[in-house]
C-alpha cells in the first residue's frame, strides 16, 4: 500500500497525468487531487524532465524501468526519451556486514575460506547489486559482485505496481496504448530477473571472453566459477581508465581516434560475427587497457545484459541497412515484408514513400553529422506507421549501437561511423555467400539432413495421397528414374569411401530421394 501511496504522490507532485491529452486524464484522478493537493512542480517544467524526476524519486527499480524506456525511441517522443536517458544508477551502497552474510550464505562457508583479503568498502554500488574488491589464496586480485538483500522481493512488489500502471494506461488513452506499456513492462521483468542471476551474467561473459580470446579489439576479465552462483559473482579484477575519463586518455597518449574505430569495429564484430553481443555499453561498464597508447585494448565488464540475433534477422538488418546506405527505399520495403517484419498487405509503393520523405532530408547532411544510430531509430519509428512489432533483440541492438555511436564521437566529434559500417556490411554479405562458406554450412548441417533423409520418401508418398488426382499428359519423369538412381548410388558410394565426404552424401541422398518422388509419379 505504501508504494502506491509514493506513486500517487509523484504522479500528483510532477503532474505526470499532464502527458496525456487533456480528454484522455481519468477523472478520477483530478478529483483525487482536489481533495488531497500536494505541491508539485511548476507545469512549466519540460515534461521528460518531470518523469525522469518522478522515477528517481520512486527508487531504483523504476530507474531502471526508465533506462529501458529511453531505448524505446520507436516508441517514445524525443525529447522524453532523450530525458530518460540521463537517469543514472545513483543509489548508497548496503552495509558490508550484510553483503559478508550474503556471501557466505550463497557459497555455503565462511568468507575467509573462500578469501585471503575482502575489502568491506565497496568499489560500487547500483540498484541491483554492489562490487567489492577481494584476493585469492593464489594471490590473484579479484571483485566480488553480490546481490543486495531483498531485492528480489522490492522487484516483484514494484513489477506488480508497474503491471496495474501499464493496465490502466491502455485503458485509459488510445496514445498511451500506442505505446504498448503492458508490453514494455513485460520485457522489463525479462530483463531485470535476468540481472538477478550473476550465474548468467557469468555464463555471457564466458561466452564474451571465448570470441574475443585470440584477438586485441577487447578484454573480457576471466571469471572464477568456483566461487561463483546465482547471487554471487567472482570475476578477474581490471586495471583500466574509464572510458570517460578523456583528459586521462589524453595524458597518457592513447590515440583517440583509433580507439574510437576500433569501438565501432567492435560492435559490428559482436554483431555480424557472433550474432552475440554486449548489450549495455554504457561508458559506465567499458574501460581502456592504455599499457600500449599507440595500440588501445577495449575492457568491458558488466554482462548482465547480452543481445542475440537468428540469422534470417541478421542477414535481413545487413541488407536493410545497405539500402539505406545506397538510398534504395524501395528495396527496403520490399526487404521489411520479406523478412515479415510488416504485415504481407502493406502498401510498397506507401512504405518506400515514407522511408523516402524521412531519410532524403538526412542525406543532404555532410555524412560524418549523420547519426547512424538515429538512422535505424527512424527506420523502426518509420516502419512502426505500417503495423511493424520491434522484436526485443532489434531494440536491444539499437540500444547498444547509439550507446557505441555516442561513445565513439565523444571520443573523437569527427568520427565517420558509415566509412567503417558499409563496406563492413558488403563484405559480411558477400563473405556469407561465399562458396567456402556455403560449403562450410552444408557441412555443419549434414548430420541432421542425413538424419531427416530416410523419412523423406514416406513424407511424400503421404502427401501425394493427400494430393487430388490431376489429370495430366503421361508422364516421360520414369527415363529419369534409372539414370539418378545409379548416379545417387555411385555418390554415395564415393562418400562413404571417402571417409563421410559431405558433399558426395549430400548429392547421393539427393538424387536417390528424387528417384523414389519421380517413380511414385
């Protein structure tokens, strides 16, 4: 009862039901508010910066719950989403006493078993968890992440307020359903319960580290998964400059200007690549490795948070992403109904207009002033006019690419990031079509055709049973018949000679199925 009471109170202090249309404000409400007047602040006051005010006043899981909103650019205003994304984790740090209980509770013995030194004074705190320092019996220095106590229970008592909210919103206003809050919501209690498991947090920067072992674009510290579950996480302890810290960089002669390169080069690796990528880049969670200022390394802690696209949304993003580039709007549109993004009814012709009308004024700029982050932004805003849902791992990757591209130019105000995307994005295209790689696939998925192989004659037999007889001229398919079955079973025969030759097998189940399909005619 107490937080709805704290929810009433900064709806009413910030005016928050001035964001509707004054049509669409529930009565109930404003009577609310005559009979209990609180003093708020002057309606004057921009309205993305009074909720942003609101959600900070309500504590920390609303702050995240508004970190999450200003990722939804496709959704939200830009002046609100702009407010929002100042919201900074801002929270005191829980006595170390209880975090040493927490610990010991969670590994299951005391805290000087597990630990030479624990250092009490955390090295930070955020809504859902606080960092302390620590070293190994073996002497390797180490930080200890661990939940704060109760915040499993504060989470779900505010994801049920915000659920009601989201309700009564969709209720309430037809521009408010536009937003899709009971949707939102739902991906924030997605998000959030994956953050209170540091045994996935783990597992993501194992995976992080595995991509990036052999090379120098970034460092993912090691984590120590003996000492390591679901409330506690024990990880490599990093010695580098915050990324932010630009003055310092600067001092120590780190180029700039490759470092900011290599930070899109990263996302794009991550991305393209691996298909798995870091997903709050925040300057918060990246530093710099500056033992070589000619030759900067990337640190990134914090992967609570990790994206994951399906290659069909990749190959398909690739694609619409080069369109844009080359201004090719009807192809676009085109791509954006193949891929099912926007329902098969829509309008080309209207699409292709709209994406034209929104991008061409863009392209007049000079390229290095245009935000290739906000360009994706206007394509799913654009694309949201025509019924396009905005999958979570599409918003995710918008997130992290104006986080990247924010970084980037405050790193180096000329950066160019289409110089390095496009022939990136040519390139993986035409990489991903390449023979080899064509061949490489095959190859990987021989296994299953060949286990699905031998059901395959009795699938078509039962479908051509469905099929109605149609009358058709005799067939001249049976010459065939002989001819590919002798040629499916020399291939075979030259594939298991050859010690399982993919390709050869490939060919032979093949031409052997299409045998069987052209004698069942």
């Amino acid at each position: 009862m107490s937080r709805v009471v704290a929810l009433y109170r900064a709806v009413a202090r910030y005016r928050l039901d001035q964001l509707l249309p004054a049509h669409q404000r529930p009565r109930l409400f404003s009577l609310l508010l005559r009979v209990f007047p609180v003093l708020s602040v002057p309606s004057t006051t921009p309205r993305g910066e009074r909720l942003r005010r609101a959600l900070e006043d309500l504590g920390p899981v609303f702050v995240k719950f508004g970190q999450l909103l200003s990722t939804r650019r496709d959704l939200l205003p830009h002046d609100i989403a702009d407010e929002l994304a100042l919201l900074q984790d801002q929270v005191p740090p829980f006595p170390a006493k209880e975090a040493i209980q927490r610990i010991e509770g969670a590994l299951g013995k005391p805290l000087n078993e597990c630990f030479a030194e624990f250092d009490a004074n955390p090295l930070a705190a955020a809504s859902v968890a606080q960092v302390h320092g620590a070293r190994l019996p073996d002497g390797s220095d180490v930080v200890v992440k661990v939940l704060r106590p109760g915040i499993e229970k504060t989470i779900d008592q505010d994801l049920r307020l915000l659920r009601h909210v989201a309700g009564l919103i969709a209720r309430w206003s037809r521009s408010g359903r536009r937003l899709k809050p009971v949707e939102v919501v739902a991906e924030y209690d997605r998000i959030i319960h994956a953050e209170l498991d540091l045994q996935r947090e783990a597992a993501n920067a194992s995976q992080l580290r595995r991509h990036f072992k052999t090379g120098d674009l970034v460092y993912v510290p090691e984590v120590h998964w003996p000492l390591t579950c679901e409330q506690v996480m024990v990880s490599e302890r990093i010695y580098g400059v915050p990324v932010s810290d630009i003055e310092a960089l600067k001092n120590k002669q780190v180029d700039i200007k490759l470092l900011a390169e290599r930070g899109v080069e990263i996302f794009f690796t991550q991305v393209f690549r691996d298909s798995f990528f870091h997903a709050d880049m925040h300057p918060g969670n990246i530093f710099v490795d500056c033992t070589k200022p000619d030759d900067p390394r990337y640190m990134a802690v914090d992967c609570a948070i990790v994206g994951q696209i399906d290659e069909q949304d990749l190959y398909y993003l690739a694609r619409n992403l080069l369109a844009i580039f080359q201004q090719n709007y009807r192809l676009c549109a085109k791509l954006h109904v193949e891929c099912g993004w926007v329902p098969p009814d829509t309008s080309i012709a209207e699409f292709e207009s709209a994406l034209r009308t929104l991008c061409e004024p863009v392209f007049e700029r000079p390229l290095s002033d245009i935000s290739f982050g906000h360009m994706l932004v206007t394509l799913f805003r654009t694309a949201g006019q025509f019924d396009m849902q905005v999958q979570p791992q599409l918003v995710l990757l918008q997130k992290t690419l104006l986080n990247i591209e924010g970084l980037g130019r405050e790193l180096y105000p000329e950066l160019n990031l289409w110089d390095t995307a496009k022939p990136f994005l040519e390139q993986w295209i035409a990489d991903r079509y390449s023979l080899q790689n064509v061949g490489q696939r095959l190859q990987q998925d021989a296994p299953a055709l060949l286990e699905t192989l031998p059901l395959l004659p009795d699938l078509i037999l039962n479908r051509l049973r469905q099929t109605p007889p149609v009358k058709r001229p005799p067939p001249t398919s049976s010459n065939w018949v002989l001819p590919l079955a002798t040629l499916g079973s020399l291939a075979l025969g030259v594939g298991i000679a050859s010690e399982g030759s993919t390709a050869w097998l490939i060919l032979g189940a093949g031409c052997l199925l299409t045998a069987l399909f052209l004698r069942s005619r």
